[in-house]
C-alpha cells in the first residue's frame, strides 16, 4: 500500500530541490524564509562559511508582531532589510523555502524590496 505523503513532507522535497540551486555567498547571501503555523522567521545567511549574518523573527518581543499574519509579515520585511542593509548587505538570493510565492511570503518579499533589498 502506498503512505500518504504529508504537507510538510512536500514542502521539504520542493526545499531539497531548490536548495540544490540556490547558493549564499559572502557577496550574496541567501534570505530564507520560515513559516510556521504561528509564526514567521527570516534569515539572511552565507551558506559558505555557514553562517547567519542577520536575523528576524515574529516571536521577537521588541517587534510585538501577532504571528504569522500578512500585515506582520510586511512589518517583518521592512525591519529584516533594515537591519541587512545596516550590515551592508544589499542584494540577496531570495529562498522561499518550498512555500508557494503567495500570501505571507510575496508579503514579505515584496516589502523586504521595498525597503531596499535586491533579489
């Protein structure tokens, strides 16, 4: 008999795939993007030394988001960019994560662009 394959499986098999072709570099580091049930989380990373350059999340005190909304997510956006862009890192390698570029993360992208991220 064939198991059925969960949600979160697929989304982690698409992952996989793209990871095989997205690639951080110090030059160009990766934002990956985490969306859980709750709450969203962002990162930007240079996957050559593995390191995390810079991070936000919606669990941060401090931001006083509520979860995983698009409205936070927006919010998210502008203050992962700004503190990016404090680093001096200006373009980045957009990595979705195997969501589909809907809702929550096209809310997050489009107002991490906004802010002055390039990807």
């Amino acid at each position: 008999m064939i198991g059925v394959v969960s949600r979160n499986e697929r989304r982690q098999r698409r992952h996989q795939r793209i990871r095989k072709k997205i690639f951080g570099t110090p030059q160009r580091p990766r934002l990956c993007v985490y969306k859980s049930l709750k709450h969203l989380h962002a990162q930007v990373i240079d996957d050559t030394s593995g390191r995390t350059l810079v991070a936000a999340s919606t669990l941060e005190k401090e931001l006083n988001l509520k979860g995983g909304t698009v409205k936070s997510a927006e919010v998210l956006g502008k203050i992962l960019a700004e503190r990016a862009l404090a680093k001096g890192i200006t373009t980045v390698v957009f990595d979705r994560a195997g969501y589909p570029y809907h809702g929550v993360i096209k809310a997050f992208a489009e107002a991490s662009r906004k802010a002055g991220l390039k990807f």
